[in-house]
C-alpha cells in the first residue's frame, strides 16, 4: 500500500541510480527529520512513476502533468528538483532498504 510522506523537501538532487538505466534517485528530508530518505524513481515506460509540476502565484494554482519517460519529462523532473530546501510531496512503497519507490512525486514552484 502506497504511503504520503507529509511535508518534505529536496535534501539531494536527482541522479542517476547506479548500474542502471532509467532509474533515478534523490534525497528528501521530512519536516523535523535530519536524516534524509532516498527516493527511487523508475522513468521506463509503463513502470515511472507519475509526476506533477505545482506552480502557485497567489490564490492561483496550476498543476501540469510531467511524462518523465521522455527526455524532456526527465529533465523537467530534474530541474524541479535540483535545488536543496524545495517543497515536495512523495507517495510510494517503503522498502526494507529504508529508501522509498516512488509512485507519485509532486514538486511545489513556490512555497506549499
């Protein structure tokens, strides 16, 4: 069962997963928490995880859907969460690991 881990930010940028293609990972710290959790992000087709970009300016809020198993979807992902303290909201299954598999990712483009 997929679980929200509330009130998060980038702690690390995405890249990618080693000895593997079309997997990713990045960091994120929860609210209060001072270790990070890695996410695993899997970008092939049929197996990524959905993605959504939020932008808010003022009582405004627009939410574009993110295709990350093309190259521009991945980049797009990359960007928004490249920079350290980025709000972000991750759904997905724990592993024993302590990481986390990502099934839905949402990155803010101002403040939550």
């Amino acid at each position: 069962m997929p679980q929200t881990i509330p009130n998060t930010t980038v702690a690390a940028p995405l890249v990618p997963a080693s000895g593997s293609s079309k997997r990713y990972t990045f960091a994120i710290n929860a609210k209060g928490r001072s270790n990070s959790v890695a996410v695993n992000v899997n970008a092939a087709y049929g197996s990524t995880a959905l993605v959504y970009q939020v932008d808010r300016t003022g009582d405004n809020m627009t939410v574009v859907p993110i295709d990350i198993t093309t190259a521009a979807g991945l980049t797009a992902l990359a960007n928004g969460v490249s920079k350290t303290g980025t709000a972000v909201q991750v759904s997905g299954i724990p592993k024993s690991d302590g990481t986390f598999n990502a099934s839905l990712i949402k990155y803010f483009t101002a403040p939550k």
